[in-house]
C-alpha cells in the first residue's frame, strides 16, 4: 500500500463544539470523537463552543468550518478530513476493518447514545442535571419552563425512534447488550485494527468516556461500570491521543 500524504498547505479549521456539562470536558461523544480525530492527524485547529445546537446549521453539533465552508455532521466531516489528507483516515484499513466499523458506530450512535440520552433526560431524579447543565445560560425564571419544553421534544424523538416505547427495565436490557457487544469487540490491550487508535476506537471511547465520567452517575453509568475491560479500553484510547472527555 503506498504512503498517503497530507496536503501541503492544510485549511484553517474550527471545530464548533457544544462544551462542558456533567463534569465533562466535552459533553458530545460526537464533538470528542472528531477533536481526537484532528489531534491524532496533527491538525492543526481552533474550537469554538456553543452552549445552543439549535443554532448550528442543522441543529446538532459538532459542526466544522474549513476555510469559509461549514461541514455538518460528525461522519461528514470524518469524510472531509479523509479527503483533505489523502485518505489518511481509513489507511490500512481493510474492507473487513471498515465493515466491522462501521457496524461498531452504528451500534454506538444510532442506539446506544439513544439510550443514553434517555438515561440522562427521560429519569425524574436526573432531570435536575439537565437544567443545571444544558440551560444555566437561560434566565433563572424561565430556565424550568424551557427545560421542560426540550425535555418533551427529547421523550418526542425517543419515541419516533422506538427506544422511548419501552420501560425502563426494557431499556436497561438493551443497554446491557449493546454494552456486552462492545465489551467483546474491544481488544484486551492495543486498538481496534492497529497499534494505534483510529476512527472507530474514537467513536467508542468517544461516547464511553462521557458514560463512565459523568458526574452524577446516571442509571446508564452504573451499568456500564460492571464492563472494565470496556473502561480499560476507553482509557487506553484517551491516554493514547492525550484527548479526554473529562477534564484533566
């Protein structure tokens, strides 16, 4: 396989983050997954945080702007990044690697997140946390009633997606598959498919960092924390890349 080579002059880039909540550095798996992405490229970029996704381009972060254009979208801009370094992104990758990948983030972004999201915004003794964290910004007054009315339209999206129909022991069960799955696709020691971390170890570590670190615990927090080979390997990737979800 030839050597992939990064272009010669990289665009300036911003990295527009949603910032800190719940003891965390970085409180989107997506976000922390395409910072460890940039750092472990060696690109160089500035991030900008902003406390409200509704005003991105597509009403979720992260997004990215690259030399005066807006990329939206986490896996968009994996493919943008891929591009502009000349396919450093996937390099070594085998279509087995990729397949199995793309199955790995999948898992973790289209159902466990989900999960996890209910876990944070859908339990009464939570909930709490959620209006300190995500909406300290509003007025004092009104800070509830907003709360409330993002709350609504997050048990609206759970129930589209299908997770939000079932109780809570129901949903526990399915978090501890997915949650026994990554477990066995993680290696004991080293990364996914090199002896470096890549893309689909940072989507994993990404998201799990934010489960095992968040402060309070949630009930999805707490079943994680039986899976520490799942943490040993979130911590393995942290450590590597020096990014973390945590602060540090």
């Amino acid at each position: 396989m030839t050597q992939a080579t990064t272009t010669t002059t990289p665009p300036s880039l911003t990295l527009v983050t949603l910032g800190d909540a719940f003891g965390l550095r970085n409180v989107s798996p997506f976000c922390l997954k395409i910072e460890m992405l940039l750092t472990s490229l060696g690109l160089p970029f500035e991030s900008d945080v902003q406390r409200d996704p509704r005003k991105a381009p597509k009403g979720k972060l992260p997004y990215m702007i690259a030399d005066g254009r807006t990329i939206a979208d986490s896996e968009l801009i994996t493919e943008y990044l891929d591009e502009i370094t000349g396919g450093r992104v996937y390099a070594g990758l085998s279509d087995r690697d990729r397949a199995h990948g793309v199955a790995l983030a999948r898992l973790v972004e289209d159902h466990l997140y989900w999960l996890y999201v209910a876990s944070r915004w859908l339990d009464d003794d939570w909930f709490p946390n959620i209006v300190d964290g995500f909406f300290h910004i509003a007025p004092a007054l009104i800070r509830p009633i907003v709360a409330r009315a993002a709350r609504r339209q997050v048990r609206q999206t759970l129930h589209l997606h299908g997770l939000g129909r079932h109780s809570l022991a129901e949903q526990a069960g399915f978090m501890e598959r997915d949650l026994q799955a990554l477990e066995a696709a993680a290696p004991e020691s080293g990364f996914l498919f090199d002896d470096a971390p890549g893309i689909y170890d940072f989507t994993i570590a990404g998201f799990m960092a934010g489960v095992y670190d968040n402060k309070p615990p949630t009930w999805g927090t707490k079943i994680a924390e039986k899976y520490r080979g799942l943490r040993a390997y979130t911590e393995r990737v942290q450590e590597h890349v020096g990014v973390y979800g945590r602060f540090v």
